[in-house]
C-alpha cells in the first residue's frame, strides 16, 4: 500500500473480505513505504495482489476474481 495510491482503501477492503470468507488464510497488507520489504520485487505499481508468492493482480481485482484464485490456490494446495 502506498500513501499516494488512489486504489489502495479498496485495496484494503478486499484484504478484509478476504479475511471474512476465508479465515484459515493468511492476508498481509504491505506498505510500500516501509524498508525491507518482502516482495517489493513484485510490486511495480500500487495496489498489487501477490497470491502465494506471485503477483495475481496489478490493480483492484473484483471480488470474485479474488475469490476464485483463492479457491484454486487451496484446491491446489490439497493435491
């Protein structure tokens, strides 16, 4: 999340949403503005979405896409 970013509220709702609909899953909000950042490699523009460890999203995506890459990444996680 970046100060000047005019996407990143909703940004930040989705993080809660996601929070809600999938308790057992871990969502971090990172600030870009903090030093040491652990994927600021893949973060080239504000909002992002990293999703286990890649970027999924650049920019705001609905909810259901959102939903959906979740859903997918647990099924995956099952095999």
């Amino acid at each position: 999340m970046d100060e000047g970013c005019l996407g990143c509220r909703r940004s930040v709702e989705l993080a809660e949403h996601v929070r809600r609909r999938f308790p057992g899953v871990n969502v971090h909000v990172i600030y870009t503005g903090e030093p040491g950042g652990r994927y600021a490699h893949l973060v080239p523009a504000t909002p992002t979405f990293i999703l286990n460890g890649r970027r999924m999203s650049l920019g705001n995506p609905s909810p259901a896409e959102l939903e959906e890459a979740i859903q997918s990444a647990l099924e995956g996680a099952g095999e």
